[in-house]
C-alpha cells in the first residue's frame, strides 16, 4: 500500500497521516514487527482480547484458499461478526471494539481490511508525537477549514519559515524612548524630536503593552477617540507608523511583513479644517511686534515658508537682487513620494514682503531671532486679543496666493507641496478681493525699500 497518504483522501482516518507527514514523524516499523511477532505465538484458539469487563473473541479458520480470522462479540445483545484476512488487522479491530464496549460506546464499526490497514498505519505515524488519532483528526479538519486545499505540511513549512526569527519583545513605552534617543543621534531637529515626544509619549501611555501585541484595530480606536482635527490626526498617524518602523528594524517586530500601523485606514481631509488670519488681523498682529520677531512672521506669512523650514534657514538664503528666497534642501521638508530627498525650492519676495524686510538687509546668521519663535507670536496675539491660528501663516499664503494666481503648480512649487494638496486645501477659501489686501499689508513708514525685478515679482 502507498505510504504517502495524499490529503485529499476523504476517510477520516487517512488525517491522521497527513498531520504525521507534516511533524515528520518516523515510522515505527520495528515495534510493529515486534508486536506481529509476539502474536504468533499465541497457540490457542480463540483468542480473547479484553478491556475491562469487555471481551471479544478471534478465531482462526481454514479454507480453499488460506487461512482467515473472524472477530466475534456482542453488542446490544446481538452477535457481530468480522473477518478478516490477516491476524493483525483482527487484533487491531478486536482491541478497539473491545475498548469502546468497555466505555459503553455502542456505536457499531463496520470497517474493511482496507480501512484497518489505514488505522494501523495511522496509529504507527502518530506513535512518535503521542498524539492520540481522534486528536490529530480534528486538529486536520480544522486546519482544513482555514488552508482550504493547501496541505498541511506546505503551511507548517511556512510558518516555521516566517516566525524563525526571535522577536525581542519590548514594551510601547521603551521603545518610543529608545526611537527618541536614536533620533536624537542621528541629528533629528529639535522641533521634530518634541513633536514625537508629544504625540508618541501620549500613545505609549494608552498601550502599556509589548508592541507586538497592538493590532490595527487597537491603534485605530486610539486615533479615532482623538478629538482633533483631521490634518492633526495625519500628524498623529505618521509618527506612530514611524514607531512600528523603528520596532521593525530593531527586530521587535517581525521584518518580513508588514507592520499594523501600515494598515491603518486612510484619514481623509476635506479642507474644512484649513483657517487663515484675516489681513486686518493680521496687520494688527505684524504692525505691533518686536522687530526681532517681524522677519518670521513676514516670511511665513507672504512667503508660505513652513516654521520647521525657517527656523532652519539664514540671511544668506535670500536673495535680495534675484528677488527670491531660497529654501534649501537642508531645510525643505521631506517630500511624501521620496522620503529620501528633499528638494530645493525657490520663493518669489512679494512687493510687501520686500518692504517688511528692507530694513534687515546686511544681517547675517539665523533669520528667527527666537528660540521658539511661534511661541512669541502666539503671546503676542493673546495681548492683542487676536485668536492665533495655528499654521494661519502658512494657510494664509497658500489660500490668498491660489485666489490671486489660479495656477496650482505655480503655487505648489513655491509651498513645497503636490497640486493635489494645493487644490484640496487652498481653493476656494478666501476671496480675491481678500487675497488683494492680504498682499496689500505693509509698514506704515517702510525704509529703505528694495526695488525688485520686475519678472521676481509673482
């Protein structure tokens, strides 16, 4: 009889042998040979095979064509009989039959040679792992139920493939501290560093867990109950997929897969949550600053450059006789499509930007004065009784820009973003008779005012 029991077999017994070919268990000829051994000395007929207070009798018989052994016994008071064609098989039956009566199981079995050849082959397969057969057999059926026609043996090899590697399990806490430390040394900006501390030091203090055990739905709900604004809770979103990418690399998650916060749902902007300041607010606001704060607040707000990328910046990256501001690749924002680069970009210096700065030509060093510099125009706007916006600069620029030019490129090449952001956040927000006074704000006295090229003005 073949011995490579295929797993499309459909007799339950035929289970048992898959699940041994997938454990690569030996097979036990030696014992079986032994135990057919040991039963051909038996010389007195009919044999008796008890269990407990049940007994069932084998008795050889003769014919034409050979020996054979019938198996008799009684069940519900009527008498069974079956034969088979060699002494073992008649003993494995016997044996069985024997033990269910013993447990008071009635079910009648009424099996071939050919079924009992299959039992003792499964019974000698699983001899090795100690696996009982009507274990092993649910066990197939239920791993059935979830490969489908996919073997059991070609699943086993795949798990042992893919979770061969040892994960070094971490709690969230630990590795959010260890991330911060190695970003720190790797030369992360200070201004990123503590946007992780804020956001991911809040999520590890929701999962006081390994992090191998959050799943995608648990990091879901925690961004779901966040009560912010949906570009806010991007923020949120990518700084925790930054987390499970440093855990993955640093093998406290496997590395051949992908990680939960990848299959994190989509956060969808609609827009809605864009605010710019109003130009009377704003004239208010730029018109009553400290000098030292008035180049940060110009720069951002008539030339959309973002507060990561200014405070990275010096006097050196404008260009006063070009009529342009250089955002250098240093200091540009990574780009979302090649996480790798940042890109070079140049801002045209707006007429009304030309005279706010007129009076700092000659400087040289940082532009930002301040440490913090938001955090200043922030005070600033609470003694003025002005509702600071966050990111109101730069929204300001984007919006008052598009109303004025309609050219989406044009407008995301100087903001450093695709056209699809741009249309998405920026159009439609504010009028052009508002652009128009957005551009108009200026110093009341401006001094020593820069005459730009007429083609550097966009």
């Amino acid at each position: 009889m073949d011995r490579e029991l295929r797993v499309n077999w459909i007799h339950p017994l035929a289970f048992c042998c898959q699940i041994a070919d997938s454990w690569r268990v030996k097979s036990h000829r030696t014992s079986g040979t032994r135990s057919s051994t040991k039963k051909s000395k038996a010389v007195e007929w009919p044999r008796e095979i008890r269990q407990g207070s049940a007994a069932v009798k084998i008795y050889r018989q003769s014919r034409d064509t050979g020996e054979f052994f019938t198996v008799a016994h009684y069940m519900d008071g009527k008498r069974s009989r079956q034969t088979f064609a060699e002494e073992a098989a008649a003993v494995a039956f016997a044996t069985q039959t024997a033990s269910r009566i013993a447990r008071g199981d009635r079910e009648a079995l009424k099996v071939t040679d050919a079924d009992w050849r299959i039992y003792s082959l499964a019974r000698e397969a699983l001899a090795e792992s100690g696996t009982a057969i009507d274990v092993a057999c649910r066990e197939f059926a239920d791993a059935r139920k979830i490969l489908g026609q996919t073997p059991l043996s070609e699943a086993a090899r795949f798990f042992v493939r893919h979770n061969d590697e040892e994960i070094v399990q971490r709690s969230v806490p630990e590795i959010v501290e260890d991330m911060i430390v190695a970003k720190k040394n790797a030369g992360v900006g200070i201004r990123a560093i503590n946007d992780y501390k804020s956001r991911l030091r809040r999520f590890a203090a929701a999962f006081q867990c390994p992090i191998s055990s959050i799943t995608k739905d648990d990091i879901q709900g925690f961004l779901n109950g966040l009560k912010i604004a949906p570009r806010t809770k991007k923020n949120f979103k990518a700084n925790i997929a930054t987390l499970f990418e440093y855990a993955r690399s640093n093998k406290h998650l496997q590395r051949d897969r992908k990680t939960e916060a990848e299959h994190l749902d989509s956060i969808v902007s609609t827009g809605t949550d864009i605010e710019v300041f109003t130009p009377s607010a704003f004239s208010k606001l730029i018109s009553n600053s400290d000098a030292d704060l008035v180049p940060y607040l110009a720069i951002r707000a008539f030339a959309g450059i973002r507060d990561s990328e200014i405070n990275r910046m010096e006097w050196r990256h404008v260009k006063w006789e070009e009529g342009h501001i250089e955002v250098p690749a240093a200091a540009a924002k990574k780009t979302r499509s090649k996480k790798s680069h940042r890109l070079r970009r140049l801002v045209p210096i707006q007429p009304n930007l030309a005279q706010w700065l007129a009076p700092y030509r000659g400087r040289t060093g940082k532009i930002c004065a301040f440490y913090n510099s938001e955090r200043m125009a922030r005070g600033l706007a609470d003694k003025l009784g002005i509702r600071w916006v966050h990111n109101g600069l730069r929204h300001g620029y984007g919006s008052y820009r598009v109303a004025l030019q309609r050219d989406y490129p044009k407008v995301a090449y100087e903001m450093g973003n695709s056209v699809d952001v741009i249309k998405s956040s920026y159009d439609q927000v504010v009028t052009p008779r508002e652009a128009t006074a957005w551009f108009a704000i200026a110093p009341t006295a401006p001094k020593d005012v820069v005459a730009l090229p007429a083609a550097a003005v966009g």
